[in-house]
C-alpha cells in the first residue's frame, strides 16, 4: 500500500539580494506565485506553499493546475523530499519516483553508457540496478552504437531520448511528474507517450503537474488548483470546461 500525505505543511524559502533590486522587480520575478513575508536585511523569505493538507492513497491519480509560480513544482519537490517544510509534517509509504529533473548527473564527456549509470545513480538507484536497465534503455533509445560515444557528439533529439529513457526505466509505487515534453520526431513522441503511460499505469499513486488540460483529463481522476501557495480540490468537469 503506498500513501502520500500532507499535515498543514508551509514550505518557505528566501531571496537573497542586494539593494540594488527593489521589491517590486522581486514581486515581478517571482511572478504572482508565494507570498513575500518579510524583509530582514538583503533576504526575503517567500512562502511557497501555506498549511497544505493533502492525503492520497493507492489509486489516486492527480492533477495540479495554476498559473506560472502558483508554486505547482515546488509542491512536487516537497513531495518528493527536495524540499523541507518549516512546519507541517510529510508521510511518504512506497517507492517514489520523479520525472521533472530530467538528464541530472549527465555528463557530456563520458559514453550514453556511462550516463545510464551516472544517471540511475542520480535517481537512486544502486550500480548493479542500472546496469540492469541498459538493455531496455538501448532498445527504447534506439541509439545503437552512439551510445558508446561521449554525450557531446548527440544531437539535441538523442540526448532527450537517452534522458527521458533513463527517466522513465523505473517502476515506482508513487510518481511525480512536472509537465510532459517533446521528445525527438513524432513516431518517437507516439512510442515516448505509450512509455509514459505504462509507467503512470504501473503506478499506485500519480501526481502530474501541467497546463495542458487534454492531458490532465486522460490521466488524472482528481484535480487541485494552487494559488498563492494555497491548494483547493476543483471538479475535473470545471477542468474540462476550461475554467481552471
């Protein structure tokens, strides 16, 4: 059994800047997500998300909505345990994966075999794990012998199709993802999206932050809005009607 629960958690971070930039261009970075809580010398302290409660079991599938900064990914790393609360209290049960640091610890230099291991690695997994996923990285990728060259020498299409490989090669209990992205020609993209499906399908509970709302609809049975780092669960209808 997998859960995922949230107990009135506030995630805060801060601004470090000089006086040179006011806090109206600090506002305007930021966009209109968080809240700005103070001032103490060169930090602001926004707060990203504000007494969050959320409790997903197995077979929740869920969609976050909301504007650029409404604080949707910071959400996700919370969940995932990049992000520490200043209060409130996160329950992880199950085996979690994220899709939304895609290509982390890829380096350039070395061999796509090399960065299969560096990158399994990156994600958790141990040494012996990752050399197990090499030969479904290799049949999926459709690299052949590249992948013994360096990363430098791909082009832009075969470095996302090693990453999102790389990326999607675990089977987790609990799966975080970040939007959807564009990888390599369409018949790539049509075998990249039935990929993404059997995982999100093998999952117990899936998170899928994104503004497209065709995607939140084939995947997500429920939907939270996020604003100013609050969170309100909508009816997918409202979704639908394309008033989120």
């Amino acid at each position: 059994m997998a859960r995922l629960q949230f107990k009135k958690v506030t995630v805060q971070y801060p601004i470090y800047s000089g006086r040179s930039m006011s806090l109206r261009n600090q506002i305007l970075r930021l966009g209109t997500g968080g809240k700005i809580e103070a001032e103490a010398g060169h930090i602001n302290l926004v707060t990203a998300l504000k007494d969050i409660s959320i409790d997903l079991r197995d077979g929740d599938t869920v969609g976050l909505v909301g504007h650029n900064g409404a604080g949707k990914t910071t959400l996700l790393r919370a969940m995932a345990g990049i992000y520490t609360p200043i209060a409130g209290e996160v329950v992880r049960e199950g085996s979690l994966a994220t899709v939304f640091e895609i290509g982390a610890g890829m380096d350039p230099e070395h061999s796509g075999y090399e960065n299969i291991i560096r990158m399994g690695l990156m994600m958790g997994m141990t040494a012996a794990e990752a050399r197990s996923k090499i030969a479904d990285i290799e049949d999926f990728t459709e690299l052949g012998d590249f992948l013994q060259l360096p990363v430098r020498t791909y082009s832009s299409g075969m470095t996302m199709r090693l990453m999102f490989a790389v990326a999607t090669s675990v089977q987790p209990e609990i799966l975080l993802i970040d939007e959807m992205f564009g990888t390599g020609d369409a018949a790539f993209q049509e075998k990249a999206r039935a990929r993404m499906k059997a995982l999100i399908n093998s999952t117990k509970i899936f998170v899928f932050a994104s503004h497209s709302h065709e995607l939140l609809r084939e995947y997500c049975k429920r939907i939270f809005r996020l604003e100013h780092g609050a969170l309100h669960e909508i009816s997918i209808d409202t979704l639908v009607l394309g008033a989120a």
